[in-house]
C-alpha cells in the first residue's frame, strides 16, 4: 500500500517529538532518503519530503556522523536531479545547509562539507541563466543564502574565496548583484575580526586573503588561523561594547587593496533595498573600525545621503556610525542636524507610536562628538539639546501611555538642571511638567482607568526620581497624594508600591518615609464612622507598611487599632470576618518587631488580649493569642529573633525555622508551603563510563538474568535443538530479561550555590520523551552534599523496543533551610548500545553450550524461521570496513568482549551475541577478508538494522582513530 507522505509530514511538523516516539528517527530518516531517490516521485512529494530537514535536522541528525551520510545521499540526489527540477533543486541545497550545520559537520571541518562548499560556490560562478527565463537565476539566488548562513554559522569559510566574490559581485548586473553585495561584505567583515583576532597578523596576510582564492580546502583556513573552530556567530562591535575595546588590526596605512573594496562597495550601497544597505555599512563600518589605515572620511561621500534618510534602518546604521567614528567623521554642524532631525521625527504626526518611541530613546542615546559622561549607558540628554529645542515635545494629556511617559521622562532630564527658582524657559518647564503631573492626577481623582491610574503613578516615580530634592514640588505631591486616597482607598496598593520604588531608587531622600507617615496621619484623624469594610482593610494596609519603619512613631496606629477594635460603634470583632481580621493582626506582627516596642507594649498587649477574647473568629483568636504569649514572655531581643524572617548569618544559610509561619499572612508560611524553582540545574547524572555488565554483579540480577537451575547439575543438553528450547523456556516466565539496568553518578554542576552545598530527600523524578520504553519509577536519594562523594544511582529501563532515547530528568528537595526546591536536570541520553545485554543463559551453561544457541539462531533467522516470531521479522546484512587486523583487534576487545561467543574450531573468526530486551537478538561474525572487515549481520528483529548500521560506523571510525593516534 502506498505510503501517504503529506499526511506523514503534517504529523511530524505538528509534534515532532510524538511522531518520532512512533516512529524511530534513523528510520524515519532512511524512509525519507530512500523516497528522495526515487524517480517514481514526483518533485512536489520530494520538495515536501525534504522539509523534515530542513525545519528539524537536529532531531533527524544528530551526530556528526548522521549528518554527513545524510548529506552524502542528498548531494547524490542533487547530481541525479535534472537541471530543470529548480524548485527541488533550491530546497535539496536549503536541507544540506540546515543538515550540515546542526550537526556540526561545518566546525568538524568534515570533507562532505568541503564537497558542498565547492558545489555552492560552483552555482555562484554559473552565469549562464544571464540570457534565459529570470526564474532560472533562483537556484543562484538559493546558493548565495547557503553561503551566507555557512558564513554567519561559522565565520571565516569563506575567507579564502574573497576574491572570487569580489569579482562576483561587479560583474553581476541582475537583481542577484545585491545578495552578492551582502555576500561579500559578511565574509570581508568576518575575515578582517578573525585576522585582527589573530596574533602577530600583518597586512601582508590581510592583502593574501583580498586577492587570493584558494581551492576549497579546510587545511588552508586552519593553516591561516582564520576559520573558528566551533559554530557561532561573531559578537557586534558597535553593539556590545564601547569603540574603544574594538580589536584592531595594525596593517599600517598600505591598504590601499581594502579601500579600493570599501569604496565600491560604497558606491554601489544606494542600489540595494534599505534593509540590505543598513547590513551592508553596518559591516563596512566595523572594518573601518578594526583597521586604523582605513579612514573614516571614506564614508564621507555617503553622508549626504544617510543624513537625509526617512527610512528608520538607515538612520540608526548612521547613528552607529557616529558613535564609532564621532568628530573624525561628523562635524558639529552634522551633530546639531542629526539632533533637529530626530527631535522633529519624534513628533512627527504621521509617524506610528513604535517609531516615535524609537527616535525619543536615540535623543537619549544620543552619540555626541564630545560627550560629557562617562557613556556607561544611563540615559542623559546631549548637550545641544536646550529647553527650547524640545519644547515641541511637551506631553499632554492626549498622548498615549507610552509617548506621555517617554516625553515625561525626557523632559524632566533636560529641565533637571534647571533650579526650583529659576526663571525663564528652564523654570517654566519644570512648572509645566509638575501641572501635567497633577492634570493626570485629576483624571485619576475623576474615576480615571486603570491604563490612567498606572500611567500617573508611573509618571509620579519619574518625576519625584528627578526633582524630589526640589521641597516646593515633592512636598505638594505628598499632599495631594494623600486626599486622592482618602476619596479612592483602593489605591493603596499602588502608593505603597510607590514608596517602595522612591525608597530604593532614592535612598538618600526621605520622601517616601515622609509619604508614609502622612499617609498614616490622614488615616488615624479621618472619622471612622464614615469608614466602610473596604475602607478599613485598605487603611490596616497601609498602616502595616507604615509599623516597617522604624523612625516613624506609631502610637497613633495604636490608637485606630484600638478605637476600630473595642469601640461600640466598631462591629468589626462581633462580624468576625477573617481577612480584615488577618489584616489587623499583620499590623500587630509589624508592631512587635518595631524598635520602640518598649513604649507600645502595654496598649499593644490589650489589643491582642481584646482580640483573643472578643474577635468573631477561632482562628484570629488563635494567632492573637499566640503573638500575646510571645509580647508578654519574650524579651524583646529574642521577641525579633523569632518573627524576624528567615536571614543568612555569616553568608551560611540559617537553619533556624522562624516561627512566624503560624502567623497572619506570614510570607514564610508561603515560602515553607511553595515548591521553589531554581533558575538552573543544580545537580545533574552522569554515566559510569567504566561499568560493564557482569553476570551477578548487581543486587537482584540474577532474577533478571538467570533462570534458578539446580546448582548441583553438571549435565547440560547437547543437541542444538535442545539448547535452543531450553533457552526460549525461559522467556516463559513474566519479567524474565526485560530490564537493563545502568548505572549513573549524581554529581553538582558547574552551578556553585551555597544554599545548594547540602540537600536532603532528593526525589528523582524521569519523563520519556517516546514509547519505547515503560514509565520509570522515581527514585530516591538520602542526601547530596558537595563535600563528599557522589552516590552511585541504578536506573532501571524496561524496553518494548530497544531504540536510544533521551529521558527528561527532574528533582524535588529539601535544603538546609527547610525550603523545597524543584529543579531540572540535564537531559539523559540512552545510547543504542546501552541496551545491549550478555546472553541471558543458565550460570552452569559452558561456551559450548552459548555456541549452540548462537549456531541455532544464526541457522534459524538465515532460513527465515524466527522462533516465536513471523518469518517478515527476520533480518540478514553486511557491513565492511577497511580496518587492519589491529585495529579490528581493538575494537572487538573494546566494544564486544563481554558478548563474544567461544569458537575454538577458527581462532580468526569472532562470534558475538548481543542480547537486547525484551527478545531481540543480534548476531554478528566478524572476519577478516583481504580488502575490508566483514561484519555479517544476522538479528530477529529487522527494525534494529539502522540503528546497527549506525552504530557499527561509529565504532569503526574511532577504532581507526585511536590506532593511528597511538
């Protein structure tokens, strides 16, 4: 039956991960590669089929090894595809490049890659579609994206074909001249950071890569230090760091190679789209930068029209370019230009919110000639920038949120200068800011939205951030802060959020304590007979933040406490409600740790013994008679020393539990009840790399492994049938072999932490990611301390069928502090071979008795007789190799010498037997031919053959490798 591929491919892109729980990736991708040499498909099917790689090659290829047979294949199918097949053709170079680069085959520097690097360059060069349909131009056009993500992936590829490129680009005079524009000056910029990267670099090496271009080859980047050796992207230099820190290139002032590049390169920027010329200088300009012999007046021509620009891409490139180059580029004249232009941008009316925004936030960041600060990022106008110029920009109340508080903000930094006495236009100004502060303010009072309450608050903070050393003005906010909230108490939130922001943003000012203790006047003189339930909740809130600071005196908020409390018109005790009760007891908890309790204790003792007698609520009584007992036996000094929360004395976490977790609205009651997220791994499993299985080594695996024979038998079966059912006998019994059981370190990461140096009940917690296996059990571990030895812990894997996988890891415990945390634990990898087993055979069974079963399913699968299993799952193959005998010798020892099978009739003919549960086998004979190694493949289960393959190239490769190294 045929295979539906659209709907396949539709199943994989909506969940890939789903799909391939299914469906095993090496599978899954010999399918799609076996389809896409198919000339019974048509190129649409192909086109789809390649999509899968090119959206998700991680997935689909995730080794090295993977990915260079996977694009072997598909460069086969390229040179089989006929040259009208475009589409194809374009999207068979997209999926080599998505392949190529997620499996680090670029930065391993593998030959495949070298092979597709000259076939790329071989179609930029291809100019023969000049004269025919533009639609044939489009695999040209696919070949320079190739290149450029090559380029931007592992910078330094295309260093060597500079030249090339070069000429590429002016002969081209199709729409395609602007990719190879961009092309060329990614790797001019990429090699010119590389080589100033580079010590001891001269300009005799930069001219040698202008005006060389080598045969692909990766020995002659490595030879020139040039190409990085791991996949990533270069930093920006005008973005990451001040101009100062550029690396530069000391190549003298012979440059004449360079500026002749620099300058046509220039001179053909106006051609390209906005976007391609913003790239284009913002590379030239870093070359410009890390090479002195270059000068900046070589921009000089361009800025005529850079400075005239309305496109926004363009005018921030040129920003940039003044930053790097200030007054060696850009006279005073262009400066104070610059500036009209975006103070005039910024208010222009048919421009949208974002851009404006954008334009304020540059007159902030503003690259002066001369700058005054130290330019370690704050916001600060530039000097030109005068009350006159930006009075345009004045905000008023129908701006949006966003404009009002960037126009605000940057008026409030022009006119911070300006003293509270001054006059003129300075003066004015910050009078104008100050009645646009109150204009909101009215709006709020008027039953404003929430957009308006959060903008005037917001603009409170700038303003007080700026002027609240002026009297005059914090002092009438104070005030007029306060009657807003005696007509809305529900804004007490936001001004206790503003206090608290005035109090760490301006900690040498007292406003917010100020506004504090005037907040705490209003409350305690307004008459409470006028006061509602809600009134008094948002009053006990405020009050509670008010008792958090010490230098304000709080024996009027004793005094409402008790008036609300024992007064007859008061029903607040007789109503018993159990949130506003909550709220009282919160300020009485504030109370207990003041520092003047000594003058409060006796009127804050009646109120709680009030409370515990009278309150409507069980559990309010409860908690007030718990903070009496506390009040009337502790000194003060142990008194702090149990509410206080929990504190690190020393930079040691305290191990001290507070009491106030059976307080009211305790913070530590919902810190103790919280599970906390840590922000990275804390600890993570890593594999024993020098455990081999062994018949018995573990507890409980002779249940797993061995059938219970009687141990004074000495006689065994001796025919091959026999053997063969007394071994199948025994997968009879339930859960007989179906376990592997590996082994892994518990160790900490990198990650130092000494909240995390000693954990306790660590709960190990796996997820899997397919349905290849049954679900883990969580395992526990006592403790985990970072001074002593990692415990050893057992995971235990019950296969359905035996594929790798990957198993997500979590961890719940509990720190010295008693806090629990969860955290998330590197992925654990389960390779192919971890599933392989020793053959599960009774311990009295001698190496003849293993040879015979060996024999007997060798003999079995060759006739297509499968025991227990149909005849379509039997399976036979070869794979060779060209190792020499050594080298054979090694990678037998090294990798099968638990699984191997005695043969004393042929010492050169090696048996292996890999069990892998729950009831497959794979059989191998290795012999050595005069050409190549032969391993004949021979396995009951046909699915396991990719995953052998694989796994068979990967073990031959770096046995030839560890023999030519030693």
């Amino acid at each position: 039956m045929a295979v539906n591929w659209a709907d396949r491919i539709t199943a994989f892109s909506r969940s890939p991960a789903e799909f391939l729980s299914v469906a095993a990736a090496e599978a899954f991708l010999a399918e799609l590669l076996r389809e896409l040499r198919d000339d019974r498909v048509s190129n649409s099917v192909k086109v789809q089929l390649l999509s899968p790689l090119c959206e998700y090659p991680s997935l689909l290829c995730p080794s090295i090894l993977v990915g260079e047979e996977t694009a072997l294949e598909l460069l086969s199918v390229f040179a089989q595809c006929p040259p009208k097949s475009l589409k194809f053709r374009c999207h068979l170079l997209l999926a080599l490049t998505s392949v190529l680069l997620c499996s680090s085959c670029v930065s391993a520097r593998s030959s495949v890659c070298q092979d597709f690097l000259g076939l790329l360059l071989q179609i930029a060069e291809d100019t023969n579609d000049l004269q025919v349909d533009t639609a044939l131009r489009s695999l040209r056009a696919t070949a320079c994206d190739c290149l450029r993500e090559l380029e931007a992936c592992c910078p330094g590829v295309l260093s060597q074909h500079l030249e090339l490129l070069n000429g590429l680009r002016q002969r081209e005079t199709s729409r395609l001249h602007q990719a190879y524009t961009v092309l060329h000056a990614s790797g001019l910029r990429n090699t010119v950071y590389l080589l100033a990267q580079k010590a001891g670099a001269c300009a005799e090496e930069l001219k040698a890569l202008l005006g060389g271009n080598a045969v692909v080859a990766w020995e002659t980047d490595i030879d020139s230090g040039i190409m990085q050796s791991k996949t990533s992207p270069l930093p920006s230099l005008l973005i990451s760091g001040p101009m100062g820190t550029v690396v530069t290139l000391q190549a003298g002032t012979d440059c004449k190679e360079l500026r002749s590049i620099l300058s046509s390169l220039l001179e053909e920027s106006y051609l390209l789209t906005p976007l391609s010329q913003a790239a284009l200088l913002h590379g030239l300009i870093e070359v410009v930068a890390m090479v002195p012999g270059v000068s900046p007046t070589i921009f000089r021509a361009q800025l005529l029209r850079l400075l005239g620009t309305s496109e926004l891409c363009l005018l921030h490139t040129t920003l940039l370019m003044k930053a790097a180059f200030t007054d060696s580029l850009f006279s005073a004249e262009d400066e104070a230009f610059i500036l009209k232009r975006l103070v005039g941008l910024s208010q222009h009316p048919l421009l949208n919110t974002p851009e404006k925004l954008f334009y304020m936030d540059c007159i902030l960041h503003f690259p002066e000639n001369r700058p005054i600060s130290s330019g370690d990022g704050d916001e600060s106008p530039p000097v030109l920038l005068t009350p006159r110029l930006v009075a345009g920009l004045a905000p008023t109340v129908f701006n949006d949120s966003a404009s009002m508080l960037a126009r605000f903000n940057l008026l409030s930094l022009v006119y911070l200068e300006e003293g509270e006495e001054t006059e003129g236009e300075g003066g004015q100004g910050l009078a104008y800011l100050y009645e646009h502060l109150i204009s909101l303010l009215g709006m709020v009072k008027n039953g404003g939205s929430r957009e308006m309450v959060v903008t005037f608050f917001r603009a409170s903070f700038l303003f007080l951030f700026h002027f609240c050393h002026m009297e005059r003005y914090s002092e009438n906010l104070t005030q007029r802060l306060c009657e807003l909230y005696l007509q809305h108490t529900w804004l007490a939130p936001h001004l206790i959020n503003l206090g608290d922001r005035a109090q760490e943003g301006l900690r040498e000012s007292g406003w917010a304590v100020g506004l504090l203790r005037a907040l705490q006047r209003v409350i305690t003189e307004a008459p409470l007979g006028q006061l509602t339930s809600q009134d008094f909740h948002w009053h006990l809130k405020i009050l509670a933040r008010v008792a958090d600071e010490g230098e304000i005196s709080q024996k009027s908020t004793l005094g409402f406490l008790s008036c609300i409390i024992t007064s007859s018109s008061s029903s607040l005790c007789m109503g018993g409600d159990w949130r506003l009760g909550n709220v009282v007891l919160a300020v009485c908890r504030q109370l207990l740790v003041h520092p003047s309790l000594d003058i409060l204790l006796s009127p804050l003792a009646d109120i709680l013994q009030h409370l515990t007698c009278h309150y409507g609520d069980t559990d309010i009584q409860d908690h007030a008679r718990v903070y009496y007992t506390l009040l009337t036996t502790l000194s003060q000094e142990k008194l702090g020393g149990v509410l206080a929360q929990g504190g690190t004395e020393g930079g040691q976490q305290s191990k001290k539990r507070s009491l106030s977790s059976i307080m009211a609205e305790s913070e530590e009651l919902t810190s103790t009840l919280t599970i906390h997220q840590t922000e990275s791994a804390i600890f993570k499993l890593v594999k024993l790399d020098n455990y081999q299985p062994q018949q018995g080594s573990d507890v409980g695996q002779e249940n797993e492994f061995h059938t219970d024979l009687n141990p004074n038998k000495t006689e065994v079966c001796q025919s091959q049938e026999n053997v063969l059912e007394t071994y199948r006998a025994q997968f009879h019994k339930p859960g007989f072999a179906t376990q592997i059981t590996l082994h892994y370190r518990l160790i900490y990461t990198d990650t130092v932490d000494p909240q995390f140096d000693q954990l306790f009940s660590v709960r190990l917690h796996f997820d899997l990611t397919d349905c290849h296996y049954e679900e883990l059990n969580d395992i526990s571990v006592p403790c985990l301390f970072r001074e002593r030895a990692p415990p050893v812990v057992r995971l235990i894997l019950k296969p359905k069928q035996p594929y790798s996988t990957t198993l997500r890891a979590s961890a719940i415990f509990t720190t010295q502090d008693g806090l629990s945390w969860h955290t998330v634990l590197p992925d654990i990898h389960v390779a192919f071979e971890q599933t392989f087993m020793p053959l599960p055979v009774p311990l009295v069974w001698k190496g003849e008795d293993k040879l015979k079963v060996f024999e007997g399913l060798w003999r079995e699968i060759y006739s297509g007789k499968c025991g227990d299993r149909g005849p379509t799952d039997c399976a036979i193959s070869l794979f060779c190799s060209q190792l020499e005998d050594v080298a054979l010798g090694v990678l037998v020892e090294k990798n099968f010498s638990v699984y191997l099978i005695p043969n004393p009739s042929d010492q050169g003919d090696y048996r292996v037997l890999l069990f892998l549960p729950p009831q497959s086998h794979v059989l191998l004979k290795i012999t050595s031919e005069e050409d190549a190694m032969q391993f004949s493949i021979a396995t009951d289960n046909w699915q396991l053959l990719p995953c052998i393959n694989s796994f068979l190239q990967n073990i031959t490769m770096c046995s030839q490798q560890d023999v030519t190294d030693s």
